[in-house]
C-alpha cells in the first residue's frame, strides 16, 4: 500500500493543477489572427478568450510599430458571448500592429498577454 503512495500523490497534484489552470481566461483566437498578414486594413480587433469575462477590469492597447496607441481606448464585450471582446481601432496604415491584453475572468483570475498583425503593404 504504501508503495503507491507517491502515485497517489503525484495524481491528487496534477489534478490540483488542472483544475486551477481552467480558472483562467486564455487567448482562445482573433480577428485579426495572431501573426495574420491582412491585404485590409481592420477597423477592429475581435479577441475570444476560454472563459466569460469582467470587461470593466480588462483593457486591450492595440499599437503601431511607433508604439503609438491605434485603438480608440473602448472596449466592449459581445454581448451574445462574454468571452468575446471588441476594440475599434482608428485608421490603419500598412505596418506591423501589436496587440497587449489584460483581462479578468469572472472568478477574478488575471491574465495578460500580446500578439501582432501586419497590415499589408
């Protein structure tokens, strides 16, 4: 018996693991895709997470190669779908855009992540 403690063990703590890395709201896809090269310059940046979302704790900063801010400062979460949310750029040259996101799941765990999108030339 006790020769399978440790198995036991090992079991109980990835399970522990599992469970605590679904509370969080991971980059499921976007419009644009991570790393897209668009011939059409977007007027948005459509971003779905893995879980719902507290939209007045997250924030997205959509930036040009300058690292001037190209989004208009909202946000908005679909409000079909609390996992998807919305930010409206301003007019967009051809270059390489990066997108930073912060956001809050409804259980109140944080994650922050980027991507980048080129316009094309």
């Amino acid at each position: 018996m006790t020769r399978h403690i440790p198995a036991i063990i090992a079991f109980v703590a990835g399970t522990l693991v599992s469970v605590a890395a679904l509370a969080h709201a991971f980059l499921d896809h976007a419009l644009p895709a991570v790393g897209a090269t668009v011939a059409q310059a977007p007027t948005e940046v459509i971003i779905w997470f893995t879980q719902p979302l507290e939209v007045a704790f997250s924030g997205v900063a959509v930036t040009d190669a300058s690292g001037q801010r190209v989004d208009t400062g909202h946000v908005a979460l679909d409000p079909k779908d609390p996992q998807e949310l919305h930010v409206p750029l301003k007019p967009l040259q051809p270059g390489e855009y990066k997108v930073s996101w912060h956001v809050v799941s409804v259980d109140t765990h944080r994650t922050t992540g980027d991507f980048s999108f080129t316009v094309r030339r």
